[in-house]
C-alpha cells in the first residue's frame, strides 16, 4: 500500500513521540470527493444518506453535512444523538435495524424522523402504540428480506432466514395488517441485500428486485404507492487491492435505465452508504512491540489488536498495509526483523483470535516500526472488542492537508 505523503509525514512526525503510538488517522477528504461525484452522477430522485455505523466519529459526520448528504441513517438511539450533536435534525435522520425499543420509537417520532423502517410486525405495533399515545402519526418504510442473496458479499442482509426485515414470501399477510395501522404512513420499501458488494450486477438484480415488488404491491392493493425506495448499502470497496473497484458510475447508468423501464422517474430513491463513503479516509497505525520466531513463522506483536482494529480478524482478510520505518536501536545483539517475508501480524491480547494480518508480504519491519492498516474509516474502531483486556483506546487524529484537530 502507498500512503499519501501527508499521512506518512504525520505518522513520522507522531512516531517521534516516545510514547507508543496507536491510533487510527482520518482525512475525510476521500469521502468528500466520492460524496461530490456520486451526487453528480446519480439519476435524478436519488437521495445519499451516511450510514454513520460505520464511523461514528464527529468529523465523518460534518464532512457528510459539508458534502451534501441528505442525511443520517441511524441505528441506534446513540447514533441518533450523536447525529443530532453533529447539526443534523430528526427529519434528516432515516432509522434502520431490527430490535428498535420503545425509547427509541419514542424519541424519534417526537424528534420527527423521517422515515422510521419496519422490520417486524410486532415493531409495527409497537410503534403504532407509541404513536397513539403521543397523539402523533409517522412516514414508514417496510424492510423486506428479500428471497435472494449475493454469495461473494462480505456480508449478506437478505435471503434465508433472517432478523432483517419481513419475508417476502410473507408480504402478502403482514402488508394488508400494517397498512391498516391507522398512525403509520406507509411510504415505500427498504430492501438491503448485502454489504461489500464490487460486483455492480449483483446490486442492480437488487434494484430490480425492488422494482417489481413495487409493481406488485401497486398492482394489487388500491391506492398504495411506494414513493419512496431505499436500496440500503453495500457499495464495496476493494480491500484485496485486485485493482477491480466498485464503479459508482455505472450502477448509476443501470438505475437510470431501470428507473426508465419502470417508469420511475417520479419517486425517491435512498441510498444508506456506509462503508463506500468512510474506508478510505482512515488508517490505524500501530507501534510494533515485539517480533519473534515461532515454530516456523513469524510473530509480529503490535500495541493495538482486536480491541481497536477487529476488522481483519471478523472478516478473515488482511486489509492493506505497509510499514513506516522509526529507526529504533535494537534492544540486544540478535533482535529479530523482518526481511522479505510472509508474516503474522496480531495485538497484545491474550487470546489466539487477536490477528490483524496473516501471512502477509513485507519487505521490511523492525520493533518500533510503525504497522499502517488502509481502509480502516470503515468498521474500524466502532466494530471492535475495546473493553477486551482494557488497554487504552487508540487516539483518532483527524488531520486536512494543511491544517489538524
Ligand atoms: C440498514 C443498513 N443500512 C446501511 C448499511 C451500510 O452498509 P454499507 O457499509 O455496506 O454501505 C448497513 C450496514 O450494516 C445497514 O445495516
């Protein structure tokens, strides 16, 4: 992996610091550029909101608001909080993922959430409950699991069984009783297949999926309309450096042909990014402890594991990553290095599952050296195990060319 210039300066400039360094760098430039583009290239209707699961933090969130996303989409109560502490009002908000409490549903139709998205018949009702008692009334989508799945996808949200959403198969007997639900406004569908999809048709087949309920469900129930429907995430990002990335561009050119088709052009369409807009704005650094031999292969110990960085290791993939030289002095005559090898890197947790790159290429490493993750804006800091053996959290330093937080 090449780190741009100004990340490697900061990495050297931390490096000089006696302290052991581990933190994550975030420059949520990368983010800006791909928000800008893809609100330039998608087909008229297309509204981009951040899925702000995938980081949280302050800055990924005012660059969303800087760079013209319409939005948040939460999943939590938290997120919510955290979105609203960012500037962002209850109806620019969008509320995802199954198990919402009734805290929850009551904060959001109090706050005016746009769009709160059903994942279950009894969350139907609750919600439904909750309205009543507030007296107020709230715009809905239907989640449905979709009778379809992306096998190459990192993670799938729809097909088998699954927590997400209705089953399709199911739509025929939930959708007659939540419309009948007098205080929910039913606005549309929210079908999500997968997250980590490069394949740009296999998200489509998504898109079309999604169509052709909407044709049914019109066809069938007098005076319903889908105005509004989400296609979730999953843009993927290429993680094994194959050089294939996902082209943005040309689902655009295959939603537009689909929305002519259709005959769509009157309705909005959401995308939840996540990972797409935040993995290339954020890299975990940290400090090499210890490199040893063992039983054949090579152990390279850094200062943050799973507990900050879990990624890797729940995904089993080694992200990209590089090593940027510190020139320690050796601590005795025979110090073990890396020369042109394939090593082990993991954490200093006392368990054999804190791994966070296996059998990985590396030209040079000494102790002290400083191990750089790429793409870790995505799923980084937020997936992992920090309460795991309490060592302290890993800094996050945002930096911008000339200027840092
Ligand atoms: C409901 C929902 N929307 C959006 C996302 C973001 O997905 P991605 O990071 O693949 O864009 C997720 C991820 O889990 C999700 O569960």
């Amino acid at each position: 992996m090449k780190l741009p210039t100004h990340i490697e300066q900061k990495i050297h400039s931390l490096a000089c610091d006696p302290q052991t360094l581990n933190c994550y760098i975030y420059d949520t430039a990368p983010m800006r550029d791909k928000l800008m583009h893809l609100k330039k290239i998608m087909p008229r209707g297309v509204e981009i909101f951040y899925a702000m699961k995938a980081n949280p933090h302050p800055e990924f969130l005012h660059q969303a608001r800087e760079s013209g996303a319409e939005g948040i989409e939460i999943a939590s109560l938290g997120e919510a909080k955290k979105a609203v502490a960012a500037g962002f009002s209850g109806s620019e908000l969008i509320f995802t993922g199954p198990g919402k409490s009734k805290e929850e549903l009551s904060w959001s139709v109090t706050q005016g959430v746009r769009t709160i998205h059903i994942e279950s018949l009894t969350e139907a009702h609750r919600l439904q409950q909750i309205c009543q008692q507030l007296d107020q009334s709230q715009d809905i989508l239907l989640r449905i699991n979709a009778n379809f799945d992306i096998h190459e996808a990192q993670t799938t949200f729809s097909g088998g069984s699954k927590k997400f959403g209705v089953d399709e198969e199911k739509l025929d007997t939930v959708l007659p009783q939540i419309l009948a639900l007098d205080r929910l406004n039913f606005r549309g569908l929210h079908v999500y297949a997968a997250s980590g999809v490069l394949r740009v048709s296999d998200l489509l087949k998504n898109c079309q999926l999604v169509f052709d309920l909407t044709r049914r469900i019109e066809a069938y129930y007098d005076g319903v309309r889908c105005d509004i429907i989400d296609f979730g995430g999953g843009f993927g990002v290429d993680y094994l450096e194959t050089g294939h990335d996902f082209s943005p561009n040309d689902w655009a050119d295959g939603l537009q042909l689909m929305i002519d088709q259709f005959n769509f052009s009157d309705r909005h369409f959401v995308l939840e990014l996540g990972r797409y807009l935040a993995a290339d704005s954020g890299y975990f650094c940290s400090e090499i402890i210890d490199i040893k031999e063992s039983r054949g292969k090579k152990q390279v110990v850094c200062a943050g594991g799973i507990n900050h960085f879990r990624r890797p290791a729940a995904l089993s993939i080694n992200h990209p990553m590089c090593i940027v030289p510190n020139n320690h002095e050796p601590l005795f005559d025979g110090q073990e290095h890396v020369r042109q090898e394939s090593v082990y890197f993991g954490g200093p947790l006392c368990t054999g599952a804190d791994k966070l790159a296996n059998d990985v290429y590396i030209e040079s490493a000494d102790v002290g050296d400083i191990a750089v993750f790429g793409l870790a804006g995505a799923y980084g800091l937020t997936m992992s195990n920090q309460a795991f053996l309490s060592h302290e959290p890993p800094q996050e330093i945002v930096i911008r060319k000339n200027s840092e937080h």
